[in-house]
C-alpha cells in the first residue's frame, strides 16, 4: 500500500461521489485502472460534462484543450490542480506537499515525468513542466515511463524517441515508456511510419495506402535516415530472432543489418535476401505479413476431392489442414470424409490434423474440456489411422486476452496433454491460435507446435508479439480457391522449413522412436562382436561422436575407442544426429549425440547427490545451467530479476536458449541412461523401457529423486553448480576451468558467480528448481489421470 495514493483514492471518492455517472475505486493504497478512472471522471466533472463516464475520450480532450497548457502558478481551478498532483503520485511522482497549488514542486514532478515519456520538460527553472492536452491524457493511464520489470532498455529508447518526435503531430499520442512491446506500441510504430512516408491521415492502420508507401521505401544497405531508423526499430521489436545477437537502434542500414534481416527471413520463411523488401517490411509489422507472399500449405473446412487435391497441388501447395471432428452441434459439415486422406496423398500433398470444438470463447475452455478433447481428438486419429507421432492442433479461435490464457487456456492443453498421454501418447498435441496464445501454451503447457492465425491481425494477441519461436504454420489470408467451375473457401498457410509438415501416410507401423531403437540395436551389436564387456559404454560413444569428442570434451572426460569408431564406419553406420526423434511425451526433437554424451558423462565420473557435484554432472544439467548462467549475465543489465528470467526463458519450448525444453529432456534420460549402465545395465534395454515402456512418463520425479530429493536440495545443488566443484581435487580444476570457459562463451566475459549478490543468485538457481517442480507437477496430474483411466 502507498499512503499517497490511498490519499488520492480518499480524495476523489469524497470530493466526487455524488456525481451522476461517477464510479468509486478502491480504498488500497494500490495503483490501478480503477483509480485512473476516478480521477478522470472527476476531471470531467470540473470541465462541465454529465453524466461522467470511465473514459478519456474526445470530449474529454477538447475540454482539456480548452484550459490551454498547465504549469507554474496555474490558479483557474484547484481541483484540476490536485487531480494532477493525485495522478503523479499514482504515476511515481512527487506531485506536491500539502497540494498548495500548481509551484515548484509539481513542475519538478512533471519535468521528471516529460523526460522519462522522451519529451522535452518544457523549459528552465518554473517556466517548464507544463501539463499540456495529451500529457494530461497520458497522466490519467497506467502508462509506465521507466523501464518494468523484464522490460528492455532498447524498446526503451525506441518508445522515448517515437514520443519525442513526434507527440506534436495531431494524430500522436504519448505512449508508454516501460520497455515492453506492446499493441499501442505497434500501432505508434506504423503511425510514425505514416507520418515519415506522407501517407494521408496517419492512423496506425496496415491499409492500402501504407502498403503502396513501404512498397516505396525499401532499406537496403545504405539507406539513411528516420525511415531506414523505424525499419530497425521493427526488426528490434520482432526480437529474438534465432541466429542472431540482435540489432540495434540506428538511421544507417549497415552489412550488420543485413545479416540480421537474412536470420529474420528464414526463420520468417521469406527469401533470405537480407533487404528490406515489401514482404520483409509487413513481416515486421503485422501478424498476415504480405498475405499474397507463395505459400505451400493451406486449409479449409471443405473435403478435399481427388480433383481439389489436384488442383490445390498444381497451385503450388504441398499440404493441407483438416478437421478430425465437428462438435455435435455443427452444421458446417467440415470433418474428413471416407477416402478423401488418401485423395490428399495420391496428389502428392501432405495433411495436418485439426481439433476445434467451437472454441470461440471462453467457456469453451477448460481443463475438463481439454482432457475430453484430447480424448476425442485420440479417437478420432486413430480412426482415420494417423501415424504415431502426429501433431494434432488443437484451436483456440478467438482473441483470448492474457488473463483469459492464464485462467483457461493454459489449464485446457494441460488437459490435452494429460488425455493423450493416457492413451499412450500416440500423438502431439499443437496450438492454434494468436501469437499470444501460441507462445503461453507452449510455454506454460509445453506445447511444442504452434498453428498461428496470423490473418487475424487485429488480434490483440497478434498485435504486439513476435513469431514464437516454435511456429510450423502461420495462417494468413482467406479466399475463394477455383477449381475451375468448383469454388471453396481455402486459407494460405505459411511453413517453416524443417517444422512440423503433417503427415503423407496413415496407418505406418514406425516411428522416429522405433527407428532410433532399431539403429541403437545396429550398434550395440557391432559393440558385442567388438568387446562384449564394454558393449554399453562403446555404444554411447560412438552415439556421442564426433560432436562430443572435441579436445574441451576429451581433457575433461575421455576419448572414444578409435578401433571401434572405425569399426562402425566401415559398417557404414550413420552417425546419430541422423536418428534424432520426437519425445513421445512432450512432442520435441531429442539430439541423440547429446543425449548419449550426458549419458557418457555420467557412466564415466557419476552423478553427484542432492548439493554435492560430480564431473559427470558438468556434462549434463551442470553445463547447461552454467551456459543458461552465461546468457542471464549477458542480459542482466536489463533483465535484473533472475528468478523471472530462469523462469520465463528456461526450458521452454519457444524460447530460443542455450537451456531449452530438450536440453532438460536429454539431460534427465541420459542423467538415467548412464547411472543405469554404470551399474551395469544394458544400454538397450534401458532405452527400450525408457521410450516404449512408459518410463518417459515418470522422468522428471525419478530425475529429482535420484539426482536432489528435496526443493531445498535442489536449489542448494543449483547454486554449488555455479560456485562450488567436485570434491576430487584434479575433477575440481577440470570442473572450475570448463565453468569460466562456458560462461565466458555466452557473456563474453568471465562474471564470476561468486560476485553475485548471493539472494540475487539463489533467485536465479531458484529460477531452476521451480522449473523442474513445475515439470514435476505436470507429470503427477497426468499419472493420476493415467491411473483414474
């Protein structure tokens, strides 16, 4: 609670509760919409308008224009004054002592206030710190002008700068400076762009008139000026982009600029030309991009007949989305019919599986919902023989908001998840939906494929966010598809090189699962005829080489038995990355070599227990951790809070990191895989019963209680990670010099952990053991429902 702002909510509900319209707000001390409104309603009723409402709208702005510009020694009238005041206190801002009227005090506040929006305070001494019209609008928002938690300090200077530049023109308004990118932010973005281009009537809009501008605008290397600086502000807000460190704030289109705009092109799937083009631009500015750019996939509600198919292929598709099921209550007969799979494959298209029971608000959305879906959704796949493995999106069709995804969204794909689990995990499951929607569900159910629907792009879960990282198809246009005298509706559809693809088969007997334990097989089997003693360990080397046999691996662990490596060669083996294969519990691809060499690790120096290290450890979490570490430093300047950061960014399936989602995979099954084989077990064998004999269904509690035991061990084991060693005193000088080495590749420097403020550093390490209880806690929900079944 804040005493001031308690006094302003005090204050306004005595002075205007009586007022027609007027809306009281909470007496708590705590800033918020609530009390915006009061104070803007109050505001309307000084200026003469009745009733008052919760709003800021143009009567209320012409009222204010009216009064003229506010500063030093302002006396028309004294309770427009103290709202001013009110407001700053609420905003941060010392509005005044004891409310004596417009003086020194509250100049000094608004001065603060107009540099922190980017703007100039107005003068020296008490002739600046005017309040004018759209400083007083933008004084009654919840607008933050000094950078928010997570918030990053190049949208920072970006938002300053927009407001700065151009908070006179008629149609600007001031926006927030808090270093997030956000809907207001992107439609200021454009507006500005407007402005630059002389497109009439700047409104923000991605309309006609500033597609045919950007289409005279393209950046390329060398271009100059407030344009070529916007184009860079719109790659900035479009970070991260895979690939790449970033690109900064600048009026000059460098050869730096170009290699960030080819990363951002193919992960964009765009030709990676690294110019500033017209696809480029709408890329970077709304969800559609350029709606008619080529497109390769597509779909519809409609079958697909034999004559479509073909007609859909000649058109240059390769794939098409179709319905398993209509809920009962439909009418739009949209679910694949007898036969018509095979018509889609016999064209040479692929197909991808698509879930929607009405799921067009939010009560269609529950975790009960999604777990009857999902076994629906199973059904359905068998019955039309989907392969196993197969990415079934499911859809979220409307514009979810943030506290909606919290409260019903990310609870319905847990569902999901935890039905098709149930049924054997036979299938993945994707999301369809917003930008937003995709990049919650993945990382907060851990959905491993996003479906966006792009063409949405009023979405406010399209405005204002990047691609997720995990993207395999975005949708952006709707149109009437002719096939000849046959004419159906069909929506483009954008794919991501090496994403999901659908399927062009049903009813195969293998999967990338069965195919890497066949390969495993191969090898463990030369391994026998080689040494049959050390048949385990031979085949988790040659399953780790050559990646993980370079001198850094071999001084800290060991080399690999080179008469066998030859031996596998000459058996033409391929090497692992070539059987790399999907999860079958969380959908994502598993590296098979840095599976193997965690595995490795721990078969040769063992696992530590709860805080206690081991060398083994560094070739699993320990390493990952310590590079995770890296990049926190790396950022810290702007991402402070190292608990939200390990939380926000650690093993998630979206986010582009040195720690994701598979890395904790692979290392838990190889932390497993290597302690089994190091008391003797068959690497096969523990293989087999970790991926088909439901053993992936258990790891994450079996990794916590074999590796930590408790919470407490484990954050305590998470900060020995980053400040502690092995207790051998020869693994200590291995495990200390490959821990600067790693940190120092993704900070760019060495930052020891030990100068850390410890309760910082326990926060991050916290960051982790948190993240693990919450994998742990999604894998006890599903086990309960696996049993319930």
């Amino acid at each position: 609670m804040d005493e001031k702002v308690l006094e302003a909510q005090e204050w306004v509900n005595a002075t205007y509760g009586g007022v027609a319209g007027y809306q009281r707000c909470p007496e708590d001390g705590r800033t918020g919409w609530n009390t915006m409104w009061s104070l803007t309603m109050g505001l309307q009723h000084e200026l003469g308008i009745s009733p008052v409402v919760a709003n800021f709208g143009p009567g209320t702005l012409s009222g204010v224009r009216a009064l003229g510009d506010i500063g030093f020694g302002w006396d028309q009238n004294s309770n427009i004054v103290r709202i001013i005041q009110h407001a700053l206190f609420c905003k941060g801002y010392w509005g005044a002592n004891g409310y004596g009227g417009y003086g020194a005090v509250t100049t000094e506040a608004v001065k603060e206030m107009r540099r922190d929006m980017g703007l100039p305070d107005g003068g020296s001494g008490t002739t600046g710190g005017q309040v004018t019209p759209k400083i007083f609008k933008a004084l009654l928002t919840m607008d933050a002008y000094i950078i928010l938690g997570g918030g990053r300090e190049e949208v920072l200077e970006i938002q300053r700068w927009l407001n700065g530049r151009y908070w006179t023109k008629p149609n600007y308004f001031i926006g927030p400076c808090d270093g997030h990118f956000s809907r207001d932010v992107q439609q200021a973005l454009v507006k500005a762009l407007q402005y630059e281009m002389g497109v009439p009537g700047p409104n923000g809009n991605f309309g006609p008139g500033t597609k045919a501008a950007l289409r005279q605008h393209p950046q390329h290397v060398g271009s100059s000026g407030p344009v070529t600086q916007l184009f860079h502000a719109a790659c900035i807000f479009n970070e991260p982009v895979p690939g790449t460190s970033g690109v900064g704030f600048r009026d000059e289109y460098t050869s730096a600029t170009a290699e960030f705009i080819r990363a951002f092109q193919t992960f964009s799937a765009l030709p990676d030309t690294g110019d500033g083009d017209f696809a480029t631009w709408a890329q970077l500015l709304v969800s559609t991009g350029d709606p008619d750019r080529p497109a390769d996939a597509c779909d519809t509600r409609f079958t697909i007949t034999p004559s479509r198919a073909q007609a859909l292929y000649q058109a240059g598709y390769r794939a098409v989305g179709r319905y398993l099921d209509e809920h009962p209550s439909g009418t739009l007969d949209k679910e694949i019919k007898p036969g018509e799979l095979q018509a889609i494959f016999d064209a040479g298209l692929r197909c991808f599986p698509i879930w929607q029971y009405n799921a067009r608000q939010l009560e269609d959305f529950t975790y009960s919902s999604g777990y009857q879906h999902g076994l629906k959704a199973h059904a359905r796949g068998e019955h039309y023989g989907f392969n196993s493995g197969t990415v079934v999106y499911f859809a979220v069709d409307y514009d979810a908001t943030d506290p909606e995804i919290s409260s019903n969204i990310v609870p319905y794909f847990h569902g999901v998840r935890g039905a098709l689990n149930s049924q054997g995990s036979k299938y993945i499951p994707g999301v369809y939906g917003s930008r937003n929607v995709c990049a919650r569900a993945s990382a907060e159910a851990y959905v491993s494929h996003s479906f966006v629907s792009g063409m949405s792009w009023g979405f406010s879960g399209n405005l204002g966010f990047p691609l997720p990282l995990n993207w395999s198809f975005n949708q952006i246009k709707e149109f009437e598809f002719h096939n000849g005298d046959d004419v159906f509706d069909l929506d483009r559809v954008v794919h991501r090189p090496g994403a999901d693809f659908g399927v062009n088969s049903i009813n195969r007997g293998t999967t990338t699962v069965d195919e890497f334990l066949t390969y495993l097989e191969q090898v463990h089997n030369l391994a026998v005829g080689y040494d049959s003693s050390r048949a385990s360990k031979l085949t988790l080397e040659w399953l780790r080489y050559p990646k993980y046999n370079d001198f850094e691996w071999r001084n800290i662990f060991e080399g690999v038995d080179e008469g066998f490596i030859a031996e596998c060669r000459n058996a033409g083996l391929e090497y692992a990355p070539k059987y790399d294969y999907q999860d079958p519990s969380f959908g994502v691809a598993i590296s098979v070599d840095h599976l193997c060499a965690t595995a490795n690790a721990y078969l040769l120096k063992g696992s530590g227990d709860r805080a206690g290290l081991s060398l083994g450890d560094l070739g699993g979490w320990c390493g990952d951790l310590i590079t995770f570490y890296g990049e926190w430093v790396r950022d810290e300047p702007t991402n402070k809070d190292g608990y939200k950061y390990a939380m926000d960014r650690l093993a998630k399936p979206n986010v582009a990191t040195t720690f994701m989602l598979n890395d904790l995979i692979e290392d838990m099954d190889g932390h497993h895989i290597g302690m089994a084989v190091r008391d003797g077990a068959n690497v096969v064998t523990e293989f087999r019963n970790l991926l088909t004999g439901g053993g992936h269904l258990s790891r994450v509690n079996r990794f916590f209680s074999s590796r930590y035991g408790t919470m407490t061990d484990t954050n305590n084991a998470a900060v020995a990670c980053l400040t502690g060693a092995p207790a051998n005193p020869v693994d200590a000088a291995k495990y200390a010099a490959a821990r600067e080495v790693l940190v120092e590749r993704q900070s760019g420097e060495w930052i020891d952990p030990t100068s850390i403020t410890p309760s910082d550093l326990r926060a991050f390490c916290k960051g982790y053991a948190d993240t693990l209880n919450t994998l742990r806690g999604l894998e006890d929900r599903r086990l309960r429902a696996l049993k319930e079944d």
